[in-house]
C-alpha cells in the first residue's frame, strides 16, 4: 500500500478504506489511459477509413449505445444475483481486459462496417465491466461517507483525463496513432487489470 500512498497522497481525503484507495487508483489511472483516446479517435476515424465522415462517428457511437442498452441491465442483474463479490470482480477485470484489447483493434479498423462492428462489441464490454466496478464500490463505501468517496474519485479521474487528453495531439504529431493507441492500451491493461489481480484480496475483502 506504500506505493499507491506515493502515487496518490489520498490521506489528505482522509480515505482509509484500502479497497476504495485500490478501486480509486485503478479506475482512475485505467480511464486516464483510456482518455488518451477519446477526444483524438474521431480525427483517426475520419482521416484514416476510406467513406468515414462526422455522419459516421454519430451513428458509431449511437450503435456504442445500444450495446449498453440491450446487455447492461442482463449483466447488471447477474452480479447482483451472484452470492459474493466473486463475480464482479471477474466481470471487472474481464471488462477491463477486453476494454484494453480493443484500443488494440483500433489500429485496423479499415472501414466504415468494422468500426460500427467494434463500437458494438466496446457497449458489450462496457456492460460488463461497469456494473462490476459499481457493485465493488459500492459494497466498500464507508457509512456516512459514500458521496463523498465517489466524489473523491470521480475527482482523481477527471484530474487524470486532464492530463492524457492534453498530451494526447500532441503524442500523435510526434509519435503517430499507432503510438498512441499501444501506450493506453498499455496503461489500461497495468492499472484496469494488472492491478486488481495484485490487490484481489483487499477488493473482495
């Protein structure tokens, strides 16, 4: 726990609950990845396949949606189902996992149907990794506490993302898209599922 403690002084929000600390720097670091992404990947999408306007991205992203829409309520139910925290935390590294794969696939999208095809499956992952990372959370929050540790969370993440999608253009002028979609790759894969595996006993603590 030392390390996490460089990393983030959270004693200064006075969080003393190390399953929010481990939760909190994972999902911050793992979205700060992530953000690397998200403001340049409709440039990419434009300027590198073949038909792909700003119609496109619209129709992408509403696709995105509907994944959420018809499989986060299934995925939801079942971990709220589930007897113990076991099955969220799978859900939540598993989502995490994938999420980080295909920032991969990104790389070769090469056309307009592809792209529809991964925003699809990105909703998919995005159903199953949320509602794990909620419960997780959720089961964790200290009594008298619990707006202000989401608070405290949401505020890491923010600062994070206020980071990455400020260097973002510029990694891409100096180092290309494919640089850039290795190192959030990278970055997701270490703090969204590396870090979980190490911390396993504290999240289902």
């Amino acid at each position: 726990m030392n390390i996490i403690s460089r990393v983030f002084p959270y004693h200064h929000f006075r969080i003393s609950n190390k399953a929010i600390k481990i939760l909190t720097l994972s999902d911050t670091l793992f979205f700060s990845g992530m953000a690397l992404v998200e403001i340049i990947f409709g440039v990419f999408i434009v300027q590198n396949i073949p038909g792909a306007t700003v119609v496109e991205l619209g129709i992408g992203h509403s696709i995105f949606l509907v994944g959420i829409v018809l499989t986060e309520p299934l995925f939801s139910k079942f971990y709220d189902s589930a007897k113990n925290l076991e099955s969220s935390y799978y859900g939540f590294v598993i989502g995490n996992l994938l999420k980080s794969v295909m920032r991969l696939l990104f790389i070769v999208i090469d056309s307009v149907p592809m792209f529809y095809i991964v925003y699809f499956i990105m909703g998919i992952i995005h159903s199953i990794e949320y509602p794990s990372f909620a419960k997780l959370f959720t089961k964790h929050l200290d009594s008298g506490r619990e707006s202000s540790e989401w608070g405290y969370k949401d505020s890491l993440m923010s600062t994070g993302k206020v980071l990455t999608t400020f260097l973002s253009g510029y990694i891409v002028v100096s180092l290309g898209y494919q640089f850039l979609f290795l190192l959030s790759s990278l970055i997701m894969l270490i703090f969204g599922v590396l870090t979980p595996l190490y911390y396993k006993k504290e999240i289902l603590g």
